[in-house]
C-alpha cells in the first residue's frame, strides 16, 4: 500500500491542474516526496494513531501519512480529523495538524476530484506553522479561483 500512496502522490497530487490555476493539487508535496521526508506508516489496532505519532517524530521527518484501513463514510470525516486533531492537542502536540483524504468526499474542483483517485483513506500530518506559510503563499495566487464554497468553507478559507 506504500507504493500506491507514493503513486498517487505523484501522479495526482502533485501533477499541474488547470483546476488549480495551473498548480498540482498539493503544492508542495513533491518538494516532501523528493527530500525524502514523507513518513509513512500504516495505522491498526497495535500501530494506533498515537504510537504512529511518535514513531514519526522520532523520524524527523517534515510530514506523515498514515494509511488507515476500513473505510468511513463522508459525513464522517471532519469528525474524525477534529477527533485526531484533539489527540495531538491532549497530548501536547499541537505544533501538528492532523488532515484527513477521504476517497469517498465528494469535494471537487471544477469536476476534479482529488480525494476521490486516494488509495484509502489517508491521514496527512504536517506542522501548523508550515501549513500557514503555504496557505498564505497560496492565497496569492489563482489556486483557489475555480473552488467551490463548499470546498473553502471545508478547508477554512476565507
């Protein structure tokens, strides 16, 4: 299952998209990918999140997907992020964001689904303040000009 997650990495993420303003669906997901600090793991019952979390810190490595098997239906994924999101925070890790890729979300981009090419559901892992600084740098251009409302009110933009 690695390989398909690096796999859609590259051949979705991170490919230029006209729906993007001519930007890959994940900016900055190829400079991870290529530097080689991408952690991956697989999330189960003796790997939980919380032992994948430190399994990645110990890594030092930049960001983390976490491969998490079974599925969850859509409605349920902002719960669940905010459920992780509040793990990191209980565990005085909230430096780290936690985002949740649901192959079954229906959020597109001018008819561009992303989420839907996933592998399985995926839980990203990055630092917050690297997650601003890519917001902003991205608020400036014309990456989000083709997005729906509800697709920036479930990211958060303004």
């Amino acid at each position: 299952m690695k390989e398909k997650v690096l796999s859609y990495i590259k051949d979705v993420l991170e490919v230029p998209r006209d729906e993007y303003g001519g930007m890959s669906a994940c900016p900055f997901a190829k400079k991870e990918r290529e530097s080689n600090q991408i952690y991956i793991d697989t999330l189960s019952e003796t790997n939980d999140f919380i032992v994948c979390m430190h399994k990645f810190i110990e890594s030092n490595k930049n960001s983390a997907v976490f491969i998490q098997s079974g599925e969850l239906g859509e409605r349920n994924t902002k719960k669940y992020q905010k459920f992780l999101n509040n793990i990191l925070k209980a565990l005085d890790k909230n430096e780290w964001k936690a985002l949740c890729i649901n192959p079954d979300d229906d959020l597109e981009v001018d008819g561009f689904n992303a989420r839907s090419l996933a592998p399985c559901f995926l839980v990203l892992i990055n630092n917050k303040k690297d997650i601003k600084k890519a917001h902003d740098t991205i608020l400036k251009t014309k990456y989000y000009d083709k997005m729906s409302k509800k697709y920036k009110k479930y990211l958060g933009v303004k």
